[in-house]
C-alpha cells in the first residue's frame, strides 16, 4: 500500500508503526528518512534509525537494551504474571542471562547441527511438492511456504504426530499475536494461547524427561540438567521463542524469494544454474524484501550521542533493518534485485548479541525450498496479477500467492 498523502515525517512514521497495510511498501518513506532525518524523534519521544551503520550501532552496543524495552511494553502484550515471567524468562534479556541462555542454545544450531537437518529439509519439501503436482494449482504460502518451518519445529522437537495440528493452532497464535502490537482482545488471546502452549509444552518436557529422543527437546533438557543452569522456565520461553522467530520469518523468506524470482527472469535465470547461485537469492531477498521490517525495538540505558543528536536515557529506538538494507551509502542501485551484486550483504538477521540464532537454518531451509519449487515446476507462474501482502505489525510477507504448474 503506497502512504497515504500525509506531509510530516512524523505523521509518516506514526503511520508506518500503527498501519498493518504500511509494511507493504514502506521504502519511499524510509528514503525521506534516510535523506532528511537519520536518526529521527518522533512526536511519541521514541526514534527511527534507518542508516545501514546506525543501526548496526545500536544492535551491537549493550548500552541499547532489549530487555529494558521488553519490560515498558510487556503490560501491554499480556495480562497474566506467569504469561509475563515466560515472556522475560528467555533471550529478551541482555548480558549476563542473555550470554548465559545464548552459550546454552547455540549448541543445538552450530553449522554442523544443521547439516544434519537437511535430509529432513529435503524429505518435508519433497512430499509437499508431490501434494502441490496432484492438484495442478496451489497456494505457495498456505500449501508450501509455511508447513515447511511448521513441520521442521515439528520434527525437530518430536512433537508427536497426532498432536501436530493443535500444536500449529497455539504456534499461530503466540507467533500472530506477538508480532501484531497487542491490545484489547489481542491481549486476552495471547495470554491464553501462550497459558495453553506453555502447559503442553511442559508436558512434552516432562514426557522427553522419561523417555529422551533424539531431537532439539531432548538436547535442550541435557544441557539443563548437566548445567543446571537452565531452568524449567527458561526452555519453556526458549521453546516459544524458537517457535514464534523460526516460523513466520522464514515462510516470508521462502514466498518472498519465490515472488522475487518470478518478477525478474534474469535473476532466475541466474538462479538456476546452481546451488551456490539459489543461495545468493536468497541473501539477496533477505536484502530487498526481508520477513520482517524491524527486531524489538531498544531502549538506551545512559544518554548516548548518535549522528549529531542525543538520546536520552529511557528512550525508545526502532532500528530499521529494511531500510538499512537499502541504505544508498551502502549500496550500489539499492532497490533493484540482483542476486549476484558485488556489494553484498544485509542487517536482516539484526547483528550483535541477538543476532538471528537461527539465520543458518534458516538460509539452508530458504535456498532448499525454493531451489526445489523451480527445479520440480520449471514452467511455475504466479496467477495473481499483483503481490497481496499481508496487513502485519511487524512481518513482511503475502498472505497468499496462487501458482499454476501446467
Ligand atoms: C528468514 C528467516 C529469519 C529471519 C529474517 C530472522 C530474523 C531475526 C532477527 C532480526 C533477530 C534479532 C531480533 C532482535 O534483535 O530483536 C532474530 C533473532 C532470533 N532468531 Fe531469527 N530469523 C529467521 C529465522 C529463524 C529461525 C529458523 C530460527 C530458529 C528455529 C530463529 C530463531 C531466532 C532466535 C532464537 C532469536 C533470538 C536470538 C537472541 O536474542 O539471542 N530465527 N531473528
């Protein structure tokens, strides 16, 4: 959705934080920002930050705090004290339970765990790739894009099958509700969604306890108990930490790319002729059109100096990745897709202490499922004359793409 024909900066950016339809094309508003006001206050007192350097800046400096911005709108998101303790108990927080919890989970996503998943990867595309050819016609988000990290989250937890389709209604809920700025009854349904999920979690964990698998659960709860550092409560908000970033994030990255493709034939082109091609597409798509616009925003815990204005200690701070990624100091022809620029690189998977724990699962997920659609329906078309991007608070990403494989 193109802004609408307001005249500040100010109105603009209030527009872009409470518009779910703003998220489509914000970039012509980032431009202006970028131009006229880097590092922008807004009327609310809180800040924008959308040069590339900027907000690699405040990702990477502890004195930009997430957990202090975690505790001024956590009120908002959840009614209840022990949806609360969940919500501040996992990697929302900053050194030293941040490096503790990170250290503890970081060995269950080092590249060599991952290398082991890709088998799986390939056999969950390739049996929704046989369901997509018998109907001919499919929807790449619902039928594609999004039960693959469902099923993934599935598989790697050991969630058992005939629980998988309550597990995805309490995974859609806590991953809608936490990106899409809660109140009113947004507030009461996530509490509650996340009340249920959290206690079928803990009973998958008292159920991995009597009888370990091999799976992510089951490592997790190792780590606890020979650490013993890793409460009950921290893997219950770790579990719904993994679930709520690896889902959403990455089905935007696969039905983003796929669109992205599709629109340039020479990319495409350029796609195809190998793995190593696919896997700059994906970057590349990460850049242009990433899943979401922004991390949790920071608040500053000392008056800090930032390209010639002062941030006072307290304030609220959006670092805007996407507009990073299109930073013209940055970037040679930002807007235009070109998988194989020189000037590579991006900011969507944050940088610093939270930088994505997942972003190599992630890329191996991206590059296998889409290199896969195109290499099995070589003739793929989109049926929708345009992109019809979902209204969201935070995620970027099509609420459906219909494609024809005949
Ligand atoms: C294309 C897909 C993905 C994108 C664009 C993405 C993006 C991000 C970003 C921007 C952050 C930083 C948040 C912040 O600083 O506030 C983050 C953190 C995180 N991501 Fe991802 N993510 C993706 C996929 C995944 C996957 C597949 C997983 C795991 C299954 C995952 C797990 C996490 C976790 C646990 C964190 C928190 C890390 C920390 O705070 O130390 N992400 N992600």
């Amino acid at each position: 959705m193109d802004e609408p024909a307001v005249q500040s900066l100010d109105e603009k950016a209030a527009w872009f934080l409470r518009d779910p339809l703003a998220h489509s094309h914000p970039y012509p508003f980032f431009a202006e920002l970028r131009a006229q006001a880097p590092v922008f206050r807004m009327s609310s007192g809180a800040w924008m930050i959308s040069k590339f350097d900027d907000v690699d800046t405040v990702l990477r400096d502890p004195r930009w705090s997430l957990r202090k911005a975690l505790e001024g709108t956590i009120d908002e998101m959840v009614d209840s004290d022990s949806v609360a303790e969940i919500f501040g108990a996992g990697l929302k927080n900053d050194a030293p339970t941040h490096t503790r919890l990170r250290r503890l989970v970081s060995r269950s996503f080092t590249p060599r765990r991952v290398a082991t998943w890709q088998s799986l990867i390939e056999s969950v595309i390739s049996e929704l790739l046989d369901a997509a050819a018998e109907k001919g016609t499919f929807d790449i988000v619902q039928d594609y894009a999004l039960p693959i990290p469902q099923r993934m989250i599935c598989e790697m937890l050991g969630v058992p099958f005939d629980e998988r389709d309550q597990f995805k209604a309490w995974s859609s809920a806590v991953t809608n509700r936490q990106f899409d700025g809660n109140t009113g009854d947004g507030r009461r349904v996530l509490t509650q969604a996340m009340e249920d999920f959290a206690s079928y979690l803990r009973q998958l964990i008292n159920g991995r306890r009597s009888t370990p698998g091999d799976d992510l659960l089951t490592e997790l709860l190792a780590v606890g108990e020979v650490s013993e550092t890793l409460s009950e409560i921290e893997i219950v908000a770790l579990l719904i930490e993994l679930i709520g970033a690896g889902t959403e994030t990455t089905f935007n990255l696969i039905a983003n790319t796929t669109w992205l493709l599709v629109s340039n034939p020479d990319e495409l082109r350029k796609a195809r002729t190998d793995p190593a091609m696919m896997a700059l597409a994906i970057e590349e798509s990460l850049r242009l059109e990433p899943p979401a616009h922004y991390p949790f925003p920071r608040m500053t815990t000392e008056t800090t100096q930032l390209r010639g204005q002062t941030i006072m200690a307290g304030d609220l701070v959006f670092p805007l990745l996407s507009s990073a990624n299109r930073d013209e100091d940055r970037y040679i022809n930002p807007d235009a897709f070109i998988i194989d620029r020189a000037d590579k690189g991006h900011i969507s998977f944050a940088s610093g202490p939270h930088f994505c724990l997942g972003a190599g699962l992630a890329r191996v997920e991206g590059a296998a499922a889409v290199g896969s659609l195109f290499q099995r329906f070589p003739d793929l078309r989109l049926t929708d004359p345009e992109m019809k991007w979902r209204p969201h608070f935070r995620a970027h990403g099509p609420s459906e793409m219909n494609a024809a494989i005949s």
